[in-house]
C-alpha cells in the first residue's frame, strides 16, 4: 500500500467506497516533517490507514492539495485538527470550496445541475444522499492559499504551481524541475479520461482542459504522479491518446446530429447507448454535454433555445 517512488517521495492508496475504488495520495519527507499531496475522503477506512501509516514520531508539517474534490480534499480538515498541519490549497480551490459549500441548504444539496439536465432533456438529476454526511470535510479554512505561477516546498523541493483545469476549474498540477517530478492529480490519469464536465451552458470547461493539457505537455518529466490508476510513464504519448480519444467523440457526435435537432440526452443516448447503469449513464450525458459546448464553441455545430428544451444541429452551410 506504502510504495516508494523516488528517495523521499511515496505513494500511498487510499481506499475511497466509489468510483475507481483508490485514490492516490502522496507522502514527501523534508527536514521540517512530512508534507502529504491530497488526503483521501472522510471514511473511516482512509482514516484507519493514514494512522497505520504515519509515524508517530515525525511531524505533518503540511497538506498540498490539487484541487476541491471530495476524495482529494476530504480528510484536509483532520490533518489540520489532529496533526497541527498547515493547510496549502490554491485560491481557485479556496473559492470552489466555498462554492460547495453555499450550495447546502439546511441538509440539502442543491446542485446546479439539475437545471442542466433538465434543459437539456435528460432525466431528473439523482438525489445525492449518500454523499451529505461527508460535506462537513469543507468545514476549515487553509493556513495559505497560492496562486498560479508561484513556487511552493513540497518536502525539501521546490514546486511551481501550474493551473490546470477542467477536471475542477480549481484544479492544480505541481512541477519540479531539478527532479523532473510532476503531481499531476486528476488532470491526467493512466488509463482512462478523467471527467471533464459543465455545470451551466455558460461554462466551457473542456475548451480550459485541452489547452491545459497543451501546457503541462511540455514539461520534461520522469515522474509523472496521478491522482488514480497507475503512473504515467510517457507523458507526451499519454496526452496524445487521451485527445484522439475527445476527436473520436466529436466524430461521434458529428454522426448522431439529425436537421431536425437533437437534445444533449438523444445525442448521449445514441452515441452510449440506452442500457448504461444510471451513474454512467448520467456521466455519459454530462460529457456529452461538455462536448457538445466545446464544439457550438469552434463553430461546428449549431444550438437554438425551443420553449424549455436546447436542441443541437448539424452545421449545413459550409
Ligand atoms: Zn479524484
């Protein structure tokens, strides 16, 4: 579970109880103490293992994060709490973090995207019970927030923060040059696509993604460090693989307009499938969604508002 990288520099797996399962965190030695690179959520098992872990006689001396997600962000607070360990996030997080924060009303979660879906003819957006009662991982206030460009000690190293978004608008990525090590979090992942996806018609987080990946692709790397899934051996041919794969979704969805308008949810369904589970059915549309704003943003394709319903065309006049 505890796997050595490089001299002062460890991984360890951290079990989260959704999606992929793990969630890779990191562990820096320096003179001053450790300094731990994303936590894992707020479940008694990451808990349990961080103590296993950890020992006793050496100090936390800081918690980096990349960015406000639950399973990066989540035990952040009881660092702080019960390691006196000073909380490093960048502002974008800060914001974004209280952002998640506002949108709970009383025990309700309000998310934005329930209008999303509904204009774009999709489902009701599921109720995210489940997930409430780790929410108050967001309740702490970080010790210093960095911006872009800075250079920040992760251990011993010094680090420049590159921002990276489009997985979170807030997300980080951490570059050290003398030893070619990159943090990479969930910007980049090993064997599949990390989601990228709008909460309103308004935002274009994938058109933020595809020129973040144009900027960390030009670092040299040796270490390349994800928040999931295995280490990243090629950089460079990682990032190819990973845009041939958005060009073949938009050929994908090239292929499923119709002329008389199509909703994001005919689209995704034609392109997914109707049998998908319900979680992957909705990240499918959500995607879909992402993309289909990026391409109305390149001028290839058309959009226009009907009574309550967007629909989505193909370009005709070329
Ligand atoms: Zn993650």
């Amino acid at each position: 579970m505890l796997n050595k990288i490089t001299d002062h520099v460890y991984q360890l797996q951290v079990p989260i109880p959704y999606d992929l399962g793990e969630v890779k965190c990191y562990i820096v030695e320096g003179e001053n103490g450790y300094t731990i690179v994303d936590t894992g959520d707020n479940i008694e098992d990451a808990i349990t293992l961080w103590k296993q872990v950890l020992p006793k006689d050496k100090k936390i001396e800081k918690v980096v994060l990349t960015h406000a997600h639950l399973d990066h962000i989540g035990l952040a607070r009881w660092f702080q709490k019960n390691y006196n360990a000073a909380i490093w996030m960048s502002k974008a997080g800060y914001e974004e973090k209280k952002k998640i924060q506002s949108m709970f009303k009383g025990k309700k979660y309000n998310s934005p995207l329930s209008v999303l879906f509904r204009v774009n003819g999709g489902p009701e957006h599921p109720e995210e019970d489940e997930v409430h009662h780790r929410f108050d991982a967001y309740e702490f206030e970080p010790d210093y927030v960095f911006e872009e460009g800075e250079i920040i000690q992760i251990g011993d190293y010094n680090f420049e923060t590159i921002w990276t978004p489009g997985h979170s608008p807030d997300h980080f990525s951490f570059y050290n040059h003398s030893h070619q090590i990159l943090f990479v979090g969930d910007h980049i992942l090993n064997s599949l696509n990390p989601i990228v996806m709008a909460q309103h018609m308004d935002e274009n987080p994938l058109q933020l993604y595809l020129h973040a990946l144009d900027k960390v692709q030009q670092y040299s790397t040796k270490y390349v460090l994800p928040g999931h899934g295995d280490l990243i051996t090629n950089l460079s041919s990682r990032i190819e693989v990973m845009k041939s794969h958005y060009k073949k979704r938009w050929m994908q969805i090239h292929n499923a307009l119709k002329e008389d308008g199509r909703t994001a949810f005919q689209i995704s369904q034609s392109i997914y499938g109707t049998e998908l589970p319900i979680e992957r059915k909705m990240s499918a549309f959500l995607q879909t969604i992402t993309n289909l704003i990026y391409l109305l943003s390149i001028d290839e394709i058309v959009m226009k508002k009907q009574k309550d319903f967007i629909y989505f065309y193909p370009k005709t006049s070329r």
